[in-house]
C-alpha cells in the first residue's frame, strides 16, 4: 500500500510541473490575476498538427536523428563502457576525463569549436553532420552507463559458454546481453532524450535547415506564442514519456536476466 501511494506521488511530482503547459496549449489569453484562462480553444492544436506548421515533420525528423544517434552511440559505447569497467590500464583516469569533457565544458562553446571542423569537412547543414555532433554530448552518458554496468558484470559464464563451444556472437546474444539489457536500456533512454532535446549543437551545425522539434520550440517561444509553446513543448515531451513506459518492465529486470545468463 506505501509503495503504491509512493508511486503514485513521484508520478504526480514528475507531471505536475507539465499542468501549466497543458493549460497554456488551450488558452487564449491567461492574464494575472486568472487561476484559469477566461477563453479555451484548440487553435494552438490546430496549428501544431496542420501541414503548413511542420510541427508533425519536425517531430518525425527528430525522431529519426535522436533513434539514427542512439543506435550509433550504443555501438560505439558498450564496447568502450565493457572496456573501462572490466578492466584497468595505465592512463584510465586520464581516459575518463576525455569521455566527460564534453558534459563539462560548455555545450555553446563545443558547438562553435566543431563548427570550424565540420565545416572543412562539408558536414554543415547537412543530416548527417547533426547525426555526429549528437554523439558528442550523448557518447559519455552511454560509455559512463554501460562502464558502471560492466563493473559489476560476472564474466564466469561467458567463460563457460565459451568453454562449450559458442561462438563470440552466441556469447554476446544469449549470455553478455541478456545480463547488460537493464543497463542498456537506460543509455539508450538516455541518449534519445539528450539527443531529441538538442537546440544549439542543432542550429550551428544544421545551419537551419534541419529543423528539428527543439528548434520549432525556441521559435514560437521567442515570437510570444505561448499556446503553441504548450502544444510544442508537449509534443516534445510525449517521446521520452512513451519510450519510458515501454521499456519500464524491462528495467527493473536485471535479476531475472542474470538468470537467464546463468541456465544458457
């Protein structure tokens, strides 16, 4: 019953603070001092969702960039995180502080620095150089993760699938992943949303002519329409909320892969 009550009080915590969103996305007006707006309409939706927008276009293409990002940072990522948490070397705290030096150091300041070098390489308003300059913030969240994972990975039983004649793919699949896929998911969760929330790397790099959901968001802002702002805002959320509730039932699962690692 308390864990059931808690539960339903970090849901309330967690989407209380969207209450104002919701309401800005029907008002047409809300003047101090109004508890509610005097006048509520669906116009801000209508535009949202209309061609001429390209709210819903935008919404797409982030998507695709935040998933094309997410898939690319989990390949490069749970190698490097089983790397530094399996084992140690000579020069693995100098090594850690490079993968966190992009979280650190300002994310305006790595935009312009890139800039420059994404220029020379004609990755600039182009797709594709968005896709890369997302793996500079999203990269250490995975590495970081999937290091902490491995740290306390047993490696026993890839030793005994090895020792009955599976192969180094076998191993990965029916073994190694099953026991990392908790941990897995959360980088992946993370680096989605990091990437999908991405402004400045976004508009430097993409020039403006990719236009992502988060640009769209800071435009009507800035222009003082806060009930497409709601909309936006919300429309920018709903991903993350939807990934996050289908990935739920597998997070807390970990001890039942360990299991399964355990009887391949």
């Amino acid at each position: 019953m308390r864990r059931t009550l808690a539960g339903w009080v970090l849901i309330l915590w967690l989407l209380l603070p969207l209450l104002p969103l919701a309401i800005w996305s029907f008002a047409r007006g809300w003047r101090f001092p109004d508890v509610l707006p005097q006048v509520w309409t669906t116009d801000a939706w209508a535009i949202a969702f209309s061609q001429r927008a390209g709210v819903i276009e935008s919404l797409g293409l982030t998507a695709l960039i935040a998933a094309a990002v997410t898939l690319a940072a989990l390949i490069i990522g749970v190698p490097a995180g089983r790397v530094l948490g399996l084992h140690e070397f000579r020069g693995k705290r100098a090594v850690q502080v490079l993968i966190l030096a992009p979280i650190i150091v300002p994310g305006l300041a790595v935009a312009m620095g890139l800039h420059g070098v994404f220029s020379r390489l004609g990755l600039t308003n182009t797709l594709a150089g968005v896709m890369l300059v997302h793996l500079v913030p999203t990269l250490p969240y995975v590495i970081l993760v999937m290091a902490g994972i491995f740290a306390n990975h047993e490696t026993a039983h890839e030793e005994q699938a090895r020792s009955l004649g599976a192969t180094g793919a076998q191993v990965f699949r029916h073994v190694t992943l099953p026991a990392i896929l908790p941990g897995v998911m959360v980088a992946g969760l993370f680096c989605f949303l990091v990437s999908f929330s991405q402004y400045a790397l976004t508009l430097l790099i993409g020039g403006g002519r990719v236009i992502t959901l988060p640009l769209l968001l800071f435009s009507s802002a800035s222009a003082g329409r806060n009930d497409l702002t709601g909309a936006i805002a919300l429309l920018t959320i709903l991903p993350g909320l939807v990934i996050l509730l289908l990935t739920a039932r597998h997070l807390t699962g970990r001890n039942r892969a360990i299991t399964m690692a355990g009887q391949a």
